[in-house]
C-alpha cells in the first residue's frame, strides 16, 4: 500500500509538471512507477512479478520509447535528412547542436565544434539511428523460446550498455538531458542475475492480478503505437503524403501520458509515408 501510494503520488506530480513543462524526459518514470505498483504486491514470493516487471519496462517502455524517437525523427525530419546529418549542423546565428543549446553541456565549446562539421554530424546521426531504430526493433524481436534465453540476455544487455553511452554522449556535448533513464537501463538488464541464475518461477496459481498485468503490456503497446498513427493521420491529412520542404509543417505532440517524442526534430522534409510503412512492418514483425 505504501508504495502504490507513492507511486501515485509520483505520477500525480509529474502529469501536473508536465502541464507546465513540456518535455519527453519523464513519461518513462511515470509508466514505471505505475507498472511497479501492479508487481509490488506480490514480488517478495512470486518470481513471476519480478520476471513480468523487468519484461514489461523493456519491451513496452524502453524499446518503444527509442523507436518512436527514430520514427519521429524520419517523420519529421526525413531519410535523407537522417543519413547526411543536417538536422544536427549548426545553423546561421545559432550555433547550437541539432537545433538546441549547449549552455549545460561540460564542454560547450566542443560541442559548437562538433555541429560545424558536417562529418561528424553524420556519423552521430548514423549512430542515433542505431540505438533509436535498429536496436530498439532488435529487442522487440526477440526470440521467446525458452533455449534462447541467452541470446535475449544479450540482446538487452548490448541495448542497454548502448543506450547508457548514448546518454553519456549526449550529457557531454549537450547538458543532462534524459539521464534519469539511466537507472531504468540498468533495471532493464537485472543487475542481480550476476549472483546467480534465478530460480524457476514458483508454479503460484493464476489470480486476478495476474489477469491485469496479462493485459498491460498489450494497452501500453497499442497506446504507443496509436500516438505514432494519429501523428501520421494528422499529417497526412493537412499536408499530404509526402509535403517535402513545404513550410507551415506542425509536429502533433502529446506529451501525456504517452509522448510523440519527436524533439529535436524539428520539420525539415516531413515524409508521412516512410514513418507510416515503419510502424505497420513494426506492428506486423512485432505481432
């Protein structure tokens, strides 16, 4: 009781701080903490919990979050933005990286650096499309038979190790932004494992919390998802299929409690089909 209590207390706070800023940052948290409550009743004596709240934050909080990052950001921004890297050059009177300030990064100076050559920016982009596209498909595609329970250790852990310095990378040449992930990639490749293999999960009987929690993950997915649609729908029907350079193209963001996630990606070439195809062959590898 005490922890559903504050983790209500936690949601209820950061959904009223996200009225008043607007950011991407922390609907991680506040699903996780939400989720955690459905396993804390029974995570003492049933290893299930425990295998169903690690399971639950990867494939249905951080593999989705990064995803819709990289399909916000194709959306928006568009492939060929994506491979050259311009969306990250710095640009006239303003010498930010990718459009945003470098007043909090340790070393801004570096950072300015950085956005001005078109080189670097690429590469970095290549690698944002890595940990914000292939690894997040990666994860959601794993195998679930239970022979490859060491290839999906694998799977989770090079994501998570990836995702960390990605964070890292981004706190040098930008300021803390997205750090409080950090914990929840360290959950994500359960740390405690290393004392030993886990027991079998305890063969408890099936109870109404167990119903519950077998019908989270599938919402939580379909919320995901259906944020990216309506984002496509929206798009499509104001500006067209593929509106190109055209100006006067506005991002759709909902930031509670599922956010569209496209900072940083600021309209360049939008191209609502390509994000369209990614989320229905998503939907169709993950189903």
């Amino acid at each position: 009781c005490a922890f559903a209590a504050g983790s209500i207390g936690y949601f209820g706070l950061g959904s009223v701080a996200l009225m008043y800023n607007h950011c991407h940052n922390i609907q991680a948290s506040l699903l996780f903490v939400v989720i955690a409550s459905l396993a804390a009743p029974d995570l003492h004596g049933n290893e299930r919990s425990g295998r169903w709240l690690r399971h639950c934050t990867v494939i249905c909080i951080l593999a989705p979050l990064y995803l819709m990052s990289g399909v916000s950001k194709i959306r928006y921004i568009g492939i060929t933005g994506n491979l050259s890297g311009a969306w990250l050059r710095a640009k006239p009177g303003f010498p930010g990286l990718g459009g945003q300030t470098v007043a909090r990064a340790p070393w801004a100076r570096e950072s300015m650096m950085v956005a001005a050559s078109p080189f670097l920016c690429m590469m970095l982009s290549w690698g944002n499309l890595v940990v914000e596209l292939a690894l997040p498909l990666m994860v959601l595609l794993m195998p679930t038979r239970a022979r490859d329970e060491k290839m999906r250790r694998l799977t989770v852990d090079v994501f998570a190790a990836s995702l960390v310095l990605f964070h890292l990378s981004i706190l040098v040449l930008m300021g803390p932004n997205f750090l409080r992930m950090v914990p929840l990639l360290a959950l994500a490749c359960d740390p405690l494992r290393r004392e030993g293999d886990a027991p079998p999960a305890r063969a408890l009987p099936v109870g109404r919390l167990d119903v519950v929690r077998g019908l989270v993950p599938v919402a939580l997915l379909a919320w995901w998802w259906a944020v990216q649609a309506r984002a496509d729908y929206l798009g499509v029907r104001a500006h067209g299929w593929a509106p190109g350079s055209k100006r006067g193209v506005l991002r759709r963001n909902p930031y509670w409690p599922v956010p569209l996630l496209s900072m940083f990606a600021v309209p360049r070439r939008p191209n609502f089909a390509v994000s369209v195809v990614l989320l229905v062959v998503t939907i169709v590898l993950f189903v």
